[in-house]
C-alpha cells in the first residue's frame, strides 16, 4: 500500500478538527441524553464509513475491507469498555453532566498510546514475521479466557492503579466542576474526576493490548490499523451514553466478543497455511456479533428471564 505523506497529516487534522467541534459542542458541564447521543454517534459512524469510502477510491476494494474490518473489530471491542466505565463511574458516583469530559480526555489519550502502539508493532511485525504467531496465540487465549470469565465484574476499589494513585497523588472529597485539579491550602491537589479519569485511561491501554493485535490479523497496513482504531475509538463517548443503560441487556456480548478475538486469533495462526479472504472475515466478525446481540435481547425480553432477574435483585437488596 503506498501512502503519500500528506495522507497521515490530512487524517490526523481531520480528527483534530472533529474533536475540538466535539469540545466546543459540549464546552459547558451537562448530562448527555440518548437522543444527543445518538446523534453523535451517527456522525462518527458515518465518519468511520465515509473514510473507508476514500480508501476504496484511492486504492481499491481489498484496502477498503481491511479498514472495514478493522473498524468492524475495533468498534465492536470498545463495546467492553462501556461496561467498564459503566462500573468506574458508579463506583465513583460521578454525575452525568461531567462524564462526558473524562471520556473526552480519556479518548484523546487513547489516540496517543494506541499510536505508540501501532508504531512499536509495525516495527515487531517487519523485524520478526513470527511475531505474528505470538499475536495470534495470544489472542486465542483471551478470547478463551474472556469467555470463561465473562460473569465476572470489575471492582475498582480493589485496583493497584487507584491504590498507587492515592499514594501518589492527594485528592479532595469533593468534586470541583469540571476541574481535574484544584489549589487548597497552597498546594495543588486532584480531584476525584483526575482518579476517574487515570482508571479509564488506564483500562483502555490495557484494552488494546487485545484490539490492536486483532486488527493487525485483518491487515499489516500500520495506516489502515491507525485509522480503523481511530475512527472507531472517535465514537467511544457517543456509545457509552447510548449503551451504559443497556448492558445489562447484552447477556451473551461478552461471549461474541471472546469468539471474534478466538477467529481473528485463528486466521492470523493460519497465515502460512491458507489465507482466509477479507471478505470471509469480515463476513463472520459480523455474524458472530449479530448473533451475539440477537440472542441476548431475546433472552432478555424472556417473561421467566425477567421474573428470575427481578427475584435475584430483590433477593440481593
């Protein structure tokens, strides 16, 4: 694939005009709704889609299904991250008008490491093709492991971030607003949103530890990786005030999830075997994802499901 220089800065605008109009639009502290976020998230899906269209016209319809792919990939495992910062900003209590701040920064973070990232694997990748395998190995067996401890929750008290972090690092009570930092007594201290905010940056990096591999299993392309990752990652926020009402609701994600990291895993173990076609791949990523959700709202609209469920969480209060 040959990518002219002016493509990286082009793109890399392109997300940092879309980001400050993300800023400016939510400059002042509210809580987002669904309809708001809906909204958003159909421009950065349609952002995410109208990209591969380029790709498609500048170097062919093989090119554009790898980002597809990616983007397919990417989308579908930040879909984990909901449920974590679901579970940081309740144990936090942070309110809804200043989630939307954390989750910006913590994107724009996650833009930045996963750019590192890419860039350190490009380099494993063309200095030692067998890394490849261990990509591969490596994602087999979390998928493995996701779907055997697909029940269990996240506690974030129990963190050795949070832990450090309160060691390092003095924080009020209270919150302040939307400030991350606040100055009492002469010296600067952090607020709780700071905590929040180093958890979520924290849980995403060790997201992609998973995701990236993935997406290098649909394409060795370090632009096609970045771009799927980032305009994937751009939706992050709109998702998440969509979906952190709903989760409860997706019973057998977890599970879809753990399948699509088991078959990327899979093709990219098989590389010197048979090369499965971009098309194939996108086409079970997709099926196992639809099945996934299929199946679980389904369960969940159950009467004997729903009985069972309201007898557990009376059973629990």
């Amino acid at each position: 694939m040959d990518v002219p220089f002016w493509a990286w800065p082009a793109v890399l605008g392109v997300i940092a005009v879309m980001l400050a109009i993300d800023l400016f639009s939510h400059r002042r502290a509210h809580a987002v709704g669904v309809r708001e976020a809906a909204l958003w998230s159909a421009l950065w899906i349609a952002l995410g889609l109208g990209f591969g269209a380029v790709v498609w016209w500048l170097w062919g319809g093989e090119l554009a299904g790898q980002y597809y792919a990616g983007y397919l990939i990417e989308k579908s495992l930040a879909v984990d991250n909901v449920f974590v910062f679901a579970i940081i900003f309740g144990y936090f209590a942070v309110p809804a008008r200043y989630q939307h701040r954390v989750l910006f920064f913590g994107v724009l973070g996650a833009l930045v490491f996963r750019g590192v990232f890419i860039a350190a694997g490009s380099v494993l990748i063309a200095s030692f093709s067998w890394i490849l395998y261990v990509f591969g190995a490596f994602l087999v067996l979390t998928g493995i492991r996701m779907a055997r401890h697909r029940d269990e929750s996240v506690d974030p008290g129990s963190s050795r971030t949070l832990r450090l972090f309160r060691r390092l690092v003095p924080v009020t009570d209270d919150y302040h607003g939307q400030r991350f930092l606040v100055r009492q007594g002469g010296r600067w201290v952090a607020t709780p949103l700071l905590a929040v905010l180093v958890l979520v940056e924290v849980s995403d990096i060790v997201f992609a530890v998973d995701s990236i591999p993935a997406v290098f299993a649909v394409t060795s392309e370090p632009f096609l990786v970045f771009t799927s990752n980032a305009f994937a990652i751009l939706g992050l926020r709109a998702m998440y005030f969509m979906l952190a009402g709903l989760m409860h609701r997706f019973t057998y994600l977890k599970l879809g999830l753990a399948l699509v990291l088991v078959w990327v895993g899979v093709k990219m173990l098989l590389l010197d075997v048979y090369k499965i076609p971009t098309a194939l791949s996108l086409g079970v990523v997709a099926a196992i994802l639809v099945t996934a959700v299929t199946a679980s709202l389904l369960r969940s609209r159950r009467p004997d499901q729903a009985q069972e469920d309201a007898v557990s969480e009376a059973a629990e209060r």
